[in-house]
C-alpha cells in the first residue's frame, strides 16, 4: 500500500514531532512515549505488604493470596508429577512439534554463549584464574494472564540449564478452569524440559516465595529459597523484583512489553503496521512505537493500522495500546537522528525497516534485542529465532540485557601465588598498605618471611 491509495488513518496513533530540535539527551529521554499506567511508587506499599505477608506466614499467606486473586482453594501449591506428565501427554502434536523446535535453537544458542575460564601467568609462580560458576538454584517465573506464555517457560529454563544450573523451580498463576493448576500448555512446557518442581503461584508472591523461601509446615514440603528470580511478569511482578533484588539476583525489571520499529521511506507499510500490532496484542498498556523520517510512510501505517485492527482477534485490547501515550510515530529529521531516537527510546524489541538494514542495526546501542529487515520480526524471536524473548524494558535497555546463559552465570577469581611470586611484589604490598594506613595488611605478607 502507499500513501496515495491509503485510507482514513487511525488517528488515535498519536505523532509525536521532532523534527528540528536539538534536544539534551535528559530531554529526548523525556520525549519518549511512556506509559502512564501504575508505576513501581504506585504499586509498592502493596507489593511490599504481600511480600511480608508470605514472608511471616508462609503457606497460610499464599492460600489466601491464590483465593483473592485466583479464585483457586489451595493447601499446597506444588503442581503433582501426575499432572506434569498429564499435560505433556495430551498436548497437541503441532504444539509440541512447535515447542520441541523452539527448545532445540534456543539451547543452541545458548550453548555457544557458554564463556571459557580464562588462566594468565602474571609472573613466574603468580596464576590468576577466572571461574565461570552456575548459581545453585534459581526460581522461574511465566506469566499467566491475558496471554499463556508458554514460550517463556523455553526461555527460562533452556539458558538456565545450559548454564549447569542443577535446581530449577518455576512458578505460574493458577487458574480455577484447570482445577487450580497453571495452565496445562505451560505444565506440559515444564515435563517437556525435565523441569519437575512446578508451582501454582501468581504476581508478587511468586517472587517471594522464591525469593525468601516457604517454611515446611503441617505435613506440607518446604519451597527452599532461591540465588537468581527471572521471568516476565506485570507491574506487580516487576516491583517485586526490584524489591527482593540483593536478597537473590534478578535478571531484570521486564515489564510490559514493546516494540519500536524504525524505518524509512523504503520499509513496507504493511509490515510494519502488523509487527506494531503483534507486540499491542499483548496488553493495553503495551507500546508499538514507530520512529520515521518520512510523513508518507507514516500515514500509511496508520492506514493499515486502520485496516488491520478490523480484522484483529484482541481488538479492544490492540486498540487501547495502540491508542495509549505509550505508543505512536515519532517524525525525525533522518535515520542519524532517527539512531539517537532509538537509543533514548532503549526498546526492548527494535525492528529495523530501511536502506542497509544490517548497517543501521549496527550502529544502535541501548535495545534489548534488534530484529533486522524485513524477514525478521519480533514474533521470530518470542518463539523459534533462537534468540531469548526475556528482554528489559520501559527504558532499561540501555543498561540491562535480556535473559541469557549469563544470568545464572558467576565470575569467580582464583588467586595462586607461589613463595617467591608473593616475594617478589611484597614490598608493593606494604608500601601501598602504609599509605593506606591500614599496616596490619602490610604486616600479614611480612609475616611469612620473618
């Protein structure tokens, strides 16, 4: 479609117009179409309230938590074997086809990032070594809302057992449809992947349980506290995080999800209206952002916006994101202006539709994942890229990364002097001791000398 022969435009897909400035980074940062929906201060005197609760009561808390948000009753949310194998069993052959393919490029992937410890001779007689070391246990967290993210249970658990992490627990929301358990497509996801310690536990007190384990009572096996949480998850889910954050690792603060695609002139207006709808399908609070030098390719997106939204099973829910002040066209001088857009924009899925697709993808910094061209789309990579759809978000890209092998990962340092090695850098050792005025560190090399 071109801009000649398009249709009215959907008008809600706002433009934001920043052709002409000149802006600070701080200012183009505040530029950025954000959500106003509840932020991390909105939601954290409630997530901090069930985090205590599960925290003094245990088991107690979490059955009345299932209830309140679930409608699930609940005594002990560990999810039988019987069930595991259960869902696996009765899966639908295309699905498990699909999930088996997912599961075998993603563990090739992550298998290659696998990092070789490193051993430097410093001297004669002085060996460091960096360690490269698997947490002992991390929790999985898997969305169970308005999507059934099963594919999440593949990114969770394939770079985690790459990394030769040996316990693995996941945990996803109960629904009272399937008899208090988590949805079966994500049990079967789990048996598939010889993941056996599953919960039906939702939101915050999914993370806590995780975070600070669950006390074995009345005839009920404990949840034993975890090293790493990662996961997607909600406004709730991600405030947690960031509350038991130092208490146990996470990989980042994933909230609602995002796709910024930039473009020019040459991209396919087609294209690029369906991947802004793929990601809007997710949430009405999820943001489908265009970033474009040129007005012509912009009225025909929202065209076929228009077009394509008609047609679209989660109208209501497309339509709202889409229609929110988290998402809309950004108008740029040129595709150099149009990278630093990118850059203070971070998105955690940025699309790339222009002249020297490859060139352009190059020369961005802050993204979680960068999808090039028109063969590659966002949706490649939330199930069969290869590629890990845990990605950060609302900006944080341009400081965090998505869930990889070296989430679970730990460098560790190992120092091996011999007498002479230690010998011959001691008096460095007690010079810098004595300026630092701590002489009891200088004292401790002289020792085994004297």
């Amino acid at each position: 479609m071109t801009a000649q022969t398009a249709p009215a435009s959907f008008d809600a897909f706002r433009t934001i117009d920043l052709r002409g400035t000149q802006l600070s980074t701080a200012e183009l940062r505040a530029a950025m179409p954000r959500s106003t929906a509840a932020s991390f201060d909105s939601v954290a005197s409630r997530v901090e309230s069930i985090i205590t609760d599960v925290r003094t009561r245990g088991f107690g808390a979490l059955s009345e938590l299932a209830q309140r948000f679930d409608g699930v009753e609940q005594s002990h949310p560990r999810v039988p074997a019987e069930a595991l194998r259960e869902a696996l069993r009765t899966l639908a052959p295309e699905v498990r086809a699909a999930l088996e393919e997912s599961i075998d490029r993603a563990r090739t992937f992550a298998q290659k990032q696998l990092p070789q410890d490193t051993v430097v001779d410093i001297r004669p007689g002085a060996a460091l070594t960096q360690r490269w070391v698997p947490v002992g246990r991390v929790g999985l967290y898997v969305p169970g809302g308005l999507a059934v993210l099963a594919s999440s249970v593949v990114m969770n658990v394939v770079p985690a057992q790459a990394a030769g992490v040996e316990s693995i627990a996941l945990a996803s929301p109960p629904h009272k449809d399937f008899g208090g358990l988590p949805h079966p497509v994500i049990l079967a996801a789990a048996e598939l992947l010889g993941v056996t310690e599953v919960y039906g536990i939702g939101g915050a007190q999914a993370i806590a349980a995780f975070a600070y384990g669950v006390s074995g009572e009345e005839g009920r096996d404990a949840i034993e506290p975890v090293d790493v949480v990662t996961g997607p998850g909600n406004i709730y889910v991600a405030t947690a995080k960031r509350l038991v954050k130092g208490v146990v690792g996470i990989d980042a603060e994933a909230g609602t999800t995002e796709i910024a695609v930039l473009a020019d002139a040459t991209a396919r207006p087609r294209l690029v209206a369906a991947d802004l709808i793929s990601q809007a399908e997710h949430d009405p609070n999820a943001a489908s952002v265009l970033i474009t030098p040129s007005t012509e390719l912009a009225a025909a997106v929202r065209a076929e916006l228009s077009i394509q939204l008609k047609s679209a099973r989660h109208q209501e829910r497309v339509g709202t994101a889409l229609s929110g002040p988290q998402s809309g066209t950004i108008l740029v001088d040129d595709i150099d202006h149009g990278v630093a857009v990118c850059d203070a924009y971070a998105a955690e899925h940025l699309e790339v539709h222009t002249e020297r697709a490859s060139e352009v993808a190059a020369r961005i910094r802050n993204a979680g994942a960068i999808f090039v061209g028109d063969y590659s789309p966002v949706s490649l990579g939330d199930y069969c890229a290869g590629s890990n759809h845990v990605l950060p978000t609302a900006g944080t890209a341009a400081f965090a990364s998505g869930l990889s092998v070296f989430t679970f990962l730990r460098a560790m340092q190992v120092i091996d002097y011999s007498a002479e090695a230690l010998r011959e850098v001691s008096e460095h050792v007690v010079h810098l001791a004595q300026a630092e005025d701590l002489p009891g560190h200088g004292d401790a090399v002289r020792v085994r000398f004297s």
